[in-house]
C-alpha cells in the first residue's frame, strides 16, 4: 500500500506560566492509502491535538510542534509539513488533507449560508466561477444526501440540524478530493441512526477517492465498524497501536482493556460497569500497577444473575406508581395567522400515557427531535401542558400555579444535558448548591449548608477545595457531577436525567452511570433517565419507553423490547448501535 502520512516522533506541548506540558510525546504511526486509522483515548489524551499538529493548526504561543516529523506523500514528492511556511500549508490544507471538526456548528459561520461556506473553500482551491462552485456545491450536498439540496444551499446552520450541520462539514472537507481526511469526533453528539448513515457516508466517499482516514474518537465501538488500524493514546504518548482485530481480540495494555470494557454491552445486564480503574491505577508519581484480569474476565465477575434480576422487579412492581402521566399533550404553535392565532402545531408530546414505579429507572429512548426532553420538563411543569394529566403521589399537579408547585420542587429534580450552560459562570460550584437549599429552607443556616454541600461533593468524588472554583476549572466528567449533587442537595425522591452522559467520554460516562446508580441506592431515588443512546438507557432501565415523533413507539421491560423489538423504528434504533464486541467482529 501507498504511504500517504508519515508521524515520527512528534511532540507538541504548550507552555504555561508554571510549566511546559507535552500534549503529544514522542508519537509515530503510519497512514495508507485507502486506509482508516482510529485514534482513541479519553479527553486529554492529545488524539485531537495530534490531528492538529498534522493540520499545522496549533497556536503558537502557547503552543508549538517541539520535535519530529509530519511528513505527507504527495504527487509532487514528499513534504515534510513541519518546516513548511504558512503560505504553503494553505495550499494544503483543505486541498489535499481537510478536517471534519468535533462541534459543526461552531466550524460554520453562522452569518453565511451553508452553500456559500463550501462554495468559499471550492473557489479558493479549484480557481473556478462562481456559477460552476455552485453546481459542484449542490452535487456535494447531494452526495452527502442532504435533503432538499437547493434549500439546503440557501440556508444558514441554525436552520440545520446537527446531523445535517455534520454533513454539510463533510461535503465542505470532500470539496476538493482531499488525498487524507481528519475527523475529529465527527460523531459524538449524534443520534445512533444519525451516526450510522454518517460512517457509512466516510466509507462510501473513502471507496469511491481511495483516501486516507484518521478518525478520532473516544468510542471503540464505533472504532469496530470503521477503522483497519488502531492506535490508543494515554496522556499524550501511544500505549498501544495495531491491526483492529488484534486490539480488540487480545488487548495488551490495561488502558485498552478499560475502554473495551467501559461501553454498556447489550447482550448482557451488569450490576455496574467496568472503568479503566478496573485495569489499572496510578500514584501521585505516575506509577502504573495494572491486573492481569481480561476483559471477559471483569465484565463476567458483575453480571447480573437472573434470579437477582427477577426479585428486583418483583419487589419494585410489588408497589403503587409513584408517578401517572395520563394522555399528556405538550404543543407548540407555529404558523400564527394575522391576529395571532396559531394555525398549525409542533406536536411534541402528543398523547403520551405511562406509570413510573418507586425505585424504578424508567429509560425515554428516541432520536433528536422525538419528544422526550419535552416530556421530560412537562413532567416537572418546567414546560406548561397543553392536556392531559401529570399525578404524583396521587394528586394531579397539572393545574397547579408556579407558586404552588414550589414545594413539589424538593422531590421533582433534573439534571440537565450541558452541566455548564445550567451553572452561573460567576458564582462558585459551593455557592450554586447552596442556593437552592435557602430558596427551599433546608437546614438553619449557611454553616450547616456549607457542611452538607462538602458532604454531597465528596459522595460525588470531587473534594473540599472544589466548593471554592468556578464552572470553568472543571472538566465535563466533573461538572456533571456538581449537577449530580446539586439536585441531590434538596433530598430528592424523583430525578429526571436529561442527556446527563451524552457528551462524556466512554469511561468518564461508565462512572458517572455507576455512580447514578450507587445514589439511586442509597438514597431509593426514582428515576427518568432521558437518552438518545439506546445502550446506555438498556444498563440504567428497568423498563424502556421509545418515543418516535412525540409518540410512544414501544413500551416494555428493557431487555424484552432489545431482544425482542415489535415496531420497525425500535428495529432500526437497535440496528444502528455500534456493537464494538469482540463476537462480533
């Protein structure tokens, strides 16, 4: 096979005022043509700074290519991208290596239209008119099967949704026939559907220009169904790279076994989820002690026996419904006519009936755009119902007054998708859990507040110095734990979790699932948990609601409705989920 990229030995660190930090140390790998490398690793891990570098994209200060080689197979001979000028690595970049960036809507400006974004990048590279970018531009987006691609010319990103936003990214990177393509989580936020049509989309295109792929991911699941290489990084450096098979049939290091392990399987119901610390542990000096436990190994100590499973249910359904939602109805109005009145309706939430147990997870699985975070915050009144009833505890809280629901507010707790944008970036992470328990008069004073918060934050795995730092200084994993033991700080009996690990990384989000499920415990919460990750919700649920269009498609025990779908939609829902299993490989 061609080589198309040669990495030797890169480095790539960012100085500080305290310390120079080597994001990238002393990686090497190799890429052909024709060929998908997968780059994996937790956040931090320098998989997303190594695309960077390739694209020659770092900010430099703070940041700088310190070592090494980047050196690119192109027609006219091979060039080391390193020692290149900037006018040069125009020429390049875009041209012969394009990016497909993590988050679309913050790679599109959002005052262009999508079909003059890629027309731009066609114009500047191929030194064609304006009306032949176009035609290409609309040929792109059919290629990427954009819907309506005339309209979708003409509209501007926030008019788009994240899928569609994606694949106008990807036409904008495949605008030029690009010789090697970087994706950059391409994939993260995306329903399991939209994700499938996305990678078979990478596949089709890579088939038809026989390119180079480096796709970079956290998720190994998604690695199984695309990648021929794998190359694993920790803390900046390889720990382990080889042929997929290999990798996932026989993992060497025990960061690679975390990772395989850490992804909810489906075929099996566990009692929580193995986490890289399952493998392997550090000290405070960077000294590594591992298992030598497989992954087989690990994930069988922790299944769930069936005999286990059948006294959970029984002891659960043995109980009255904590909460009814009787024929609820949550329409927005659009179309409003010259007097205001609406003439036609966005049906969110459209007649949806069910029971929620004490005790129980009720999982609300479904694509973007299907109702369940809608349903989610009518259920709380955050939303105002349109029909239908809402019973908790046996009395309707549907026409009660906002004043009125106050006291309901202690018991019904959400925690919300973006930890950070539901925190106030100027108040301190103590002060943000303090302030719901004034408002609700838990406890006497500031003092025995201040005490119970530092309480709530260690029980979350954060620590006391934590109480005194802003939104800003913590990482995703963290702050949706300050999420985690700000609604818990009102001594709560019914939590809704909305999307609360879609964003996280594979291992971050099996502990933070472990430690959801360790509160619920503890503390004998009910929950609604709210996801667009159907494997996610099969661990955390006992039984699944699957919403289509603000219907409820399915509902049923979690296992029987996986095992045994009835309806088309939950067909394709579980078709698209990336299995990543060793068997299935």
């Amino acid at each position: 096979m061609d080589k198309l990229l040669e990495i030797k030995n890169l480095v790539t660190e960012f100085r500080t005022e305290d310390e120079t930090v080597k994001a990238v140390n002393d990686v090497s790998f190799t890429l052909h043509k024709g060929e998908t490398i997968g780059i994996v690793g937790e956040s931090g891990s320098g998989k997303s700074v190594t695309s960077l570098s390739t694209m020659r994209l770092i900010p430099n200060p703070p940041g700088r290519i310190a070592e090494g080689q980047i050196l690119y197979h192109s027609q006219d001979g091979v060039k080391d991208l390193v020692q290149l000028s900037e006018k040069e690595m125009r020429e390049i970049r875009g041209n012969e290596i394009a990016m497909i960036f993590q988050e679309p809507m913050t790679s599109l400006n959002p005052v262009y239209t999508c079909g003059d974004q890629v027309m731009e990048a066609i114009i500047l590279h191929q030194k064609i008119d304006k009306a032949e970018a176009k035609r290409k531009t609309i040929e792109l987006f059919k290629k990427v099967e954009l819907p309506r691609p005339e309209v979708m010319f003409d509209s501007y990103p926030h008019q788009l949704s994240g899928g569609q936003k994606q694949r106008v990214m990807i036409a904008m990177a495949m605008s030029c026939n690009p010789s090697i393509l970087i994706a950059d989580e391409p994939t993260t936020a995306l329903d399991v559907t939209v994700q499938k049509t996305i990678l078979e989309l990478m596949q089709q295109l890579q088939d038809q220009y026989d390119m180079g792929i480096l796709f970079i991911t956290h998720d190994l699941g998604v690695i199984a169904e695309l990648a021929d290489k794998v190359v694993v990084m920790y803390k900046g450096k390889i720990v382990e790279q080889g042929n997929v098979l290999d990798i996932f049939t026989n993992p060497q290091h025990p960061y690679t076994k975390g990772l395989l392990a850490c992804r909810p399987p489906l075929n099996k119901r566990l009692h929580w989820l193995p986490t890289v610390s399952d493998f392997m542990t550090e000290d405070s000096s960077g000294k590594m002690t591992q298992t030598t436990k497989s992954v087989e190994e690990v994930i069988n100590s922790v299944v769930v026996k069936p005999e286990e499973l059948k006294a959970h249910y029984d002891k659960i359904y043995a109980n009255e419904p904590i909460l009814e939602i009787k024929n609820l109805k949550t329409y927005f109005p659009i179309n409003k006519n010259f007097f205001g009145k609406a003439k036609d309706y966005v049906r969110a939430v459209d007649d949806v009936s069910f029971e929620v147990y004490p005790g129980e997870t009720l999982g609300l699985v479904g694509e973007s755009g299907c109702g369940k975070t809608t349903l989610g915050r009518t259920i709380l009144k955050l939303i105002e119902p349109t029909a239908g009833q809402i019973i908790y505890k046996g009395r309707d809280i549907t026409p009660l007054s906002q004043k009125e629901m106050r006291e309901y507010r202690k018991e019904l707790q959400i925690i919300f998708q973006d930890p950070y944008s539901s925190l106030n970036p100027r108040i301190t992470i103590g002060e943000a859990i303090m302030e719901p328990m004034r408002v609700h008069g838990i406890l006497s004073n500031d003092e025995e507040r201040k005490a119970k918060v530092i309480e709530l934050l260690k029980r979350v795995s954060l620590n006391e110095q934590h109480f005194y730092r802003y939104p800003h200084e913590f990482s995703g994993g963290q702050r949706q734990r300050i999420g985690i033991a700000r609604a818990l700080a009102l001594n709560p009996k019914f939590i809704i979790c909305d999307e609360s690990v879609s964003a996280l990384d594979v291992s971050v989000q099996a502990a933070v699932l472990n430690l959801l499920n360790e509160l619920k415990k503890e503390f004998n919460f009910t929950y609604i948990f709210i996801s667009h990750d159907l494997s996610v919700v099969k661990f955390m649920s006992d039984r699944m609601v699957v919403m289509n269009k603000g219907k409820i498609e399915e509902m049923g025990m979690a296992d029987d409705i996986y095992y045994n779908p009835q309806t088309e939609y939950t067909k394709k829902l579980i078709s698209a989920i990336p299995k990543g299993e060793i068997e299935d490989i």
